[in-house]
C-alpha cells in the first residue's frame, strides 16, 4: 500500500491573494475577452451536451451579446438545440455565487482558502488521505478536470475521487475497456449519414441529442431506423422499426438476435475469424436464447424478432447506438456488450455507417473518461501500474511518489464510505448530486453527516450548495477558456466571452488558488493556464490510444473546426482528415489486437413489480429544454416556454382506469422510500404496468431504488417499483 508523506498544515505565505487583489486579470476577473478572442465574432463548443457542437459568439467591446450557430463547424453544420441558442442567457441570474460563502455567510477568498485548506489538512492529517475524497464532473474543460484530480491525488494527497460521469458513462467505459482494450468509442459523426441500418438502444437523441437526430435525418439513403425502447419516445416515432420491449430485457433480446443471427447466417467469419476472440464460446451461450424464450422475456412477437434480425443481417452498413436506456442498469456492461458483439459478430466496425457506438452525455463526459485522474490515471493510464506511474510522473514532472498506487473507490463506494465515517471530507465540483444521485433521501442523510462539505458552483441555489459547509464561487460556460471532447471524440476549444459575476473564478484558477494556499504550488508551476495544461496532457497521452500529442495547440484546434483523437504526429507531419473512426485496420487495443466476446446469464432486476408496488418506474430526460437538474437552463425564460409547468407522471390509459384516474388530475406516486405528488398524463406511450417520470424535478430520485451494475458501479435509475394513488 502507499504511504503518503505525512500532511503538515505549512502557514500559507500570502502574496497569492494580495495578487488577485493587485492584478485581478491574472485570474480572469473583469478580464474579457480570451487572449484568443480576435474581434467581432470568435467561435465556441457549446457547454451542455455531448455533441459539442460549434457556436459563433457575437462581441461588443469585447463581450458576448449573442450567439448563432456555427455553419462551418463539422459538428452541427450550422444549426442548435434549444439550449445551445439560450448558453448565454442562462449565465445572468440572481442567485449566482459571486462571492465564497463559508457557513451561510460570504466571506472574501483568503478566509475561504484558508479554511478549505485547514479542513481538508486537519481530516487528511487526522484521519489518512483516504478519509477527503472530490466528486467531478464531465461538465468543465478537460484542463480543469485534471488539474482538479492531479491537485487533489498528488498536491492534496487523496486517494478517492470519482465523478458524476458514474452515473452516466462509466458502463461504457467498462465495456469498452474489456472489449476493445481501451475505452474507445469508435465512430464519427457522418456514420450517421452513411448507415443504412442505424439501431438506437435505450437513447432518445430526438431529446437529449437533437443535433445529432439532425444528422440522421441528412441521411440520403433513406435508412431503417430502428428503436429500442420500453416507452414509445419522440425517437420511436420518428423511427422505421420500434421495439417497446419490457424494462430491462434487453440483454435477453440482444443474446436473441445474436442467436438468429447465427442461425440465418448472418455472420461475418472472416471478420470474426481474423479480428475477434471468444466467438466459439459467445455461439454456444447464445444457443439457448430460442425465439420462443426471446419473445417470452421481451414481450416482442417471433414476427418482429425474426425481422429485426433479418433488417440486421441484411444491412449493407449497420451502426448500433446506446445511451442511458443501457448504461443505467443492473447488468448494464454486459449489455453494452451485447451490442459491441453484434457490431463484431456482423463485421460493422471500422467502416462508414457501422459501429458499436456509445454516446456520451456532457459536453466534456470523454475528456473526464480520459484525463479527469479519478478512475484513470491522465491520459488513459492505471494507476496500479507502476511504468504507467513513472510514465506520467515524466510528462507532469511530478515526483512519483505522489502518485497514489491505487484505485480510487467508486462514486457509490465513496458515499457509502461516508455513511461509515472512513470518508469525513467531501469536495463536490460542478455536480449537483443532492437531486441527481440514486435514493435521494439516503444521499442526503450521508451527505448531512460529513464533517466537511465543500460544493464549488456557478449557482448559489443548488440543492447541494444549500447543504454546504462551503461554496466556492465558479465561473461557468463562457467565462472561462479552455477545451472539450466530444461524444464522436473531438476536442474542440471554447473561449472565454463574457465577465463571471463578482468574484467567481473558473474552476481553473480555484484549483490554482488552493495548490498556492496548500503549499504545493511549486508542483504545478507549469499549469498557469489551460493551454499550459493542455501541452502536459499532450504529454501524459504519447503511446495511449487517445494520443493527441500532434495537435498545435489551441490556434490549430479553432482553425480546424475541432480535431479527434487519436491525434498523433506522423513523422513530423500533420495528416488528421477532419472525420475519422477506429478500427478501420481491424486492429482493437487488447493484447492480441483482437476484440473480446463478452458475455453472462441475464438476472432479473433487484426490484421487482409485487402487489404493494405494481408499476415499474423509469426516469430520463424530459424535454430538449431542460438540462439534469436545471440549476443553468431553468433561467431562461424562452426555455421556460417549452416545458410542462409541473411534474407530470406518463401512465398508460388501461392503469389510469384501473385506478379511476383521468388526464391531469394530481395522484401521489409511492415508492419503498418516498412518496410525491404529481400530474398524470394519461398517454400510451408508456404500456400498461409501465410509468415515466422526467429527472429535471428535484423530487423525483427520491423513488428510485440505489441498485448498480456489478461492473461498471453505475447507478440503476431506471427501474424502480412504484404505485399510484388518487389524491
Ligand atoms: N435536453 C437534454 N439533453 C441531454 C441531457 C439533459 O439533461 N437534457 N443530458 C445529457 C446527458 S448527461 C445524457 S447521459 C444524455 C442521456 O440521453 P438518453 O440516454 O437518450 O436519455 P434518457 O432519457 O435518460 O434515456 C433514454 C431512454 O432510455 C429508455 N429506457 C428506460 N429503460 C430502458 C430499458 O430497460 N431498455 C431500453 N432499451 N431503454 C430504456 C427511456 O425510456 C428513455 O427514452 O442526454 C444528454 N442530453
Ligand atoms: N432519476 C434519474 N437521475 C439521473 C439520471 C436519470 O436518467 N434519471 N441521469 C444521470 C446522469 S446521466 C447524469 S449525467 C447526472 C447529472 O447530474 P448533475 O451533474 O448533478 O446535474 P447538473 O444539473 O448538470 O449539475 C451540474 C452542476 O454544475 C454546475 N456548473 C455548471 N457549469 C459549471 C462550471 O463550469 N463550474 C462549476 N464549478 N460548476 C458548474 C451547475 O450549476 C450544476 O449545479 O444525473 C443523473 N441522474
Ligand atoms: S445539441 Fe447539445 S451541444 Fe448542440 S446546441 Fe444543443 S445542447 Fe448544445
Ligand atoms: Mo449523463
């Protein structure tokens, strides 16, 4: 096990302060714009989701006024969601943090730098450098994010520290990881374009990724579109094929149409032979998913099973797409896996139009996967690896020994570490977990025992910061410089446009604050800004997969609309192609260069329908407008316009007359662990047995049920059992 030096409180010196007092620019206050900003316009990668799409910010003296979308930027070709249009107006809010607020009141950052620091050495001192622990985030620039985890793990000492991409991406990474030999999400936006199958497994991107539903929709070759869904989403509508199968069956039909497959001939053997390992063993398991067992677990017919498999199998370029539907579930991994398969099995990999292809969420959700120092260490690397360790402690100039030589707990781990008192410190970084973690109530009565809750925010309000000991005050989307990865792997740079209000800072230079105040500021002399930063994550990443060493620097990622990795330079010479998949050589990062058959036996969810509680609950994305739990898009008034006043709950007609309950009426929805008041929408979009509730209200966790997929550690939010009951 490491040893860590021990921790000894150094009296902080001063000068550091007096600075932000003396030359307030050097942290960003009252400074616009970015040094990169040239006059009129300058182009940006929107903040909220994962398509990361370009934005043409329009300036004034200097400062945003307004934006449009960017009609050169591959991403979005000149068109935005809702949310993109409304980035800006989101900032301006009365309940912005502006100042530090230690204890209920503000307080100026000497007092709250000082007291952090204190906190955190005496807990660290006490207790060992596993009892403080940071929860991120995939929603800062990916220079933030690893100065957060290299701060924390080598300046601070920590071991744990996760981030909110748990609750989101990490069954990708798992699956990834194991099938692939690194987590590598292998396609390119114009897959959409060039597929004439395009499956989508538990997504609903007509909502959560509407840009990416646009490039669908430029799909010339008029393709099958084909959803997997329990509910019937904006996505099913629009699509050729939909399949409302039972809550978390999918592992069962995925096995299912693997075994048609294979028994239609729908294998590609020469791929499978050359280029994948474990296909024997994947044949005889999938053996005894019958059509007949198939359609009985799924609630599919033979008819529609056999024409799934068949619109698979006769597919000239197949592309297969998953989102929270499969990464939120109890045997999540294996079921991302089971999409990775059939991608294997058919030979749609490494081809325009194919693919097995995981979608991410935030606009940074890749970057934190890669560089965020929680799970990985920088750039893709394990932490227990000790030539990993050496490796990355030459590209930081870190001393190697700082390095912890160990996992990091998982986000659930931590916070159960925290029920038993062995985690005492928290430090929550632009997540707003007391509304969007699993069995709300729980959480919070964990969250209210810490001995020190930090919350770093754009917002004052959150139901977190409200909780805090300490809020540190951020600067958000706009105020700040510095880059994003996006879903197709594209790192793209967003400049600093506009003020932050009072004294926030960027996360950036918080995180450069506090190394000053903990006296490992030495440490990091070389991160004085993003793209100093950015050069040592180029570093960090030579040799991995992710490589993005041939990248310029900023200048070049603005000038080429964003660049994917991997970026290496091939002997001194820049030849990236402004679209690009993996995998097109047939070569996957494992040992052997193949990849992995994964597979097991599909389980039943933890809970179940029973008399008490007949209806399964499943929780998502509500409307294009409304982003996780609000705190940014619940200020804008246009935004406002295109959401349901109140929370409504989907119940299917059949259950609505069961109970003697019409449309919009207000009925209670009861849970093992809670219970809330709701409007109903009566609509056969959720079947019967079957109800939905949008995830934006901050009530609505407080049903779920905290169950996780063994793998991958993400939280289940998808199916609870609840029932309903007139008020
Ligand atoms: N407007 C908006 N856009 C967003 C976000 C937002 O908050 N608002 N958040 C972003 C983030 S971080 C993420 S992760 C993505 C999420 O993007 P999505 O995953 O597309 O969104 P969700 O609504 O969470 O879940 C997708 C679908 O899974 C279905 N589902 C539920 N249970 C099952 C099941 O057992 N099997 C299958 N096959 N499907 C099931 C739900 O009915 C739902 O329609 O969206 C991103 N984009
Ligand atoms: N029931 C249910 N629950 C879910 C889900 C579900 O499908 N169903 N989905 C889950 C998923 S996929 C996700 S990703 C999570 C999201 O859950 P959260 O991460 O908790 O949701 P956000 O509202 O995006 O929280 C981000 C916080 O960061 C702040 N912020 C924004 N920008 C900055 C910045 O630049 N710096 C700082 N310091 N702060 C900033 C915002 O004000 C906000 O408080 O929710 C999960 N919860
Ligand atoms: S689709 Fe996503 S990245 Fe594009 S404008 Fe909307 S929220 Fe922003
Ligand atoms: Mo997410």
């Amino acid at each position: 096990m490491l040893t860590l030096p021990a921790m000894t409180f150094r009296e902080w010196t001063g000068p550091l302060t007096a600075d932000l007092v003396r030359e307030p620019a050097r942290f960003g206050l009252g400074q616009v714009p970015s040094r990169l900003v040239p006059d009129a316009t300058t182009k940006a990668i929107c903040g909220f989701c994962s398509t990361g799409c370009g934005l043409k910010i329009h300036l004034k003296d200097g400062e945003a006024i307004n934006l449009t979308p960017d009609a050169d930027y591959p991403v979005n070709l000149g068109t935005a969601c809702p949310k993109g249009w409304e980035a800006l107006n989101v900032l301006d809010a009365p309940d912005r943090a502006r100042m530090p607020i230690l204890h209920g009141k503000e307080v100026d950052w000497d007092t709250a730098l000082r007291y952090f620091c204190d906190q955190m050495k005496r807990i660290l001192d006490q207790h060992g450098p596993e009892a403080a622990a940071f929860l991120s985030t995939g929603q800062i620039m990916f220079e933030e994010m690893a100065f957060l985890g290299a701060l924390a793990k080598f300046g601070m000492g920590m071991i744990h520290g996760d981030g909110n991409t748990r609750q989101c991406m990490a069954t990708a990474v798992a699956a990834y990881k194991e099938s692939f030999g690194f987590d590598a999400p292998p396609f390119t936006y114009a897959d959409f374009e060039e597929s004439d199958v395009l499956v989508f497994v538990g997504a609903n991107p007509c909502i959560a990724h509407p840009i990416m539903w646009q490039r669908v929709l430029r799909n010339k070759r008029q393709p099958e579109i084909i959803v997997v869904d329990p509910r019937t989403t904006e996505t099913a509508m629009a699509a050729t094929q939909h399949y409302a199968i039972k809550p978390k069956s999918d592992l069962t039909l995925l096995y299912g149409l693997a075994h048609r497959l294979i028994r239609d001939g729908g294998v590609d053997k020469a791929f499978v032979e050359a280029h994948t390992s474990g296909f024997e063993a994947f044949e005889s398991f999938v053996a005894d998913f019958t059509p007949e067992r198939v359609c009985a677990e799924t609630g599919l017919s033979t008819e529609h099973l056999a024409l799934f498999a068949r619109t698979i199998r006769q597919g000239k370029a197949v592309s297969f797409w998953w989102t929270m539907g499969v990464n939120q579930g109890h045997q999540a991994t294996r079921t991302a896996q089971a999409i990775i398969n059939l991608a294997l099995m058919t030979g749609n990999i490494g081809k325009p139009g194919t693919g097995a292809n995981s979608i991410t969420g935030q606009c940074n959700a890749m970057g934190s996967r890669l560089f965020s120092n929680t799970t990985n260490l920088l750039g893709g690397h394990d932490f227990r690896n000790a030539a990993h360790r050496e490796k990355v402690a030459k590209a930081t100039g870190m001393p190697v020994e700082r390095i912890p030589d160990r996992q990091s707990l998982a986000y659930d781990q931590i916070i159960q570490a925290a029920d038993e008192g062995t985690v005492k410190a928290i430090w929550f970084v632009a997540t707003n977990p007391s509304h969007s973690w699993i069995d709300q109530n729980e959480m919070n009565r964990i969250l209210d025992k810490l001995d020190f809750l930090v919350v770093q925010d754009m917002y004052c309000s959150t139901e977190t910061a409200k909780r805090a000991h300490l809020v540190l005050p951020a600067a958000g989307w706009g105020e700040k410089e510095g880059c994003f990865i996006n879903s197709e792997r594209r790192i793209g740079y967003s400049p600093k446009v506009r003020r932050a209000p009072g004294q926030a800072l960027a996360d950036f230079h918080i995180f450069r604050l506090i190394a000053h105040y903990w006296g490992c500021g030495e440490m990091f002399r070389e991160w004085q800004t993003p793209e100093e930063v950015f050069r040592v994550l180029q570093r960090c990443s030579e040799g991995q997969a992710c490589e993005i060493t041939g990248i310029e620097g900023y200048a070049q990622l603005i000038r080429s609309g964003g660049v994917q990795w991997p970026a290496e330079m091939t002997n001194g010479e820049w030849r990236m192609t402004n679209e690009r998949r993996l995998f097109e050589d047939g070569k996957f990062f494992t040992e052997d260069q193949r990849a992995k058959f994964c597979f097991d036996e599909p389980v039943v969810p933890p809970e179940q329908r029973c008399a008490e509680f007949p209806l399964i609950l499943m929780t998502g994305r509500g409307t294009s407008a409304q982003w996780h739990t609000e705190t940014r898009t619940g200020k804008s008034a246009v935004l406002a316009k295109m959401v349901p006043e109140e929370l409504m709950l989907d119940l299917n007609p059949e259950d609505a007359a069961a109970l003697g309950v019409r449309d919009g009426q207000r009925v209670r929805v009861i849970s093992k662990r809670a219970e809330l008041t709701v409007l109903t929408r009566v609509t056969s979009c959720v079947k019967p047995g079957e109800v939905y509730l949008p995830m934006h209200d901050g009530r609505v966790n407080q049903l779920t049920h905290a169950s996780f997929d063994p793998l991958s550690r993400q939280p289940s939010y998808k199916h609870s059992a609840v029932r309903v009951e007139l008020v």
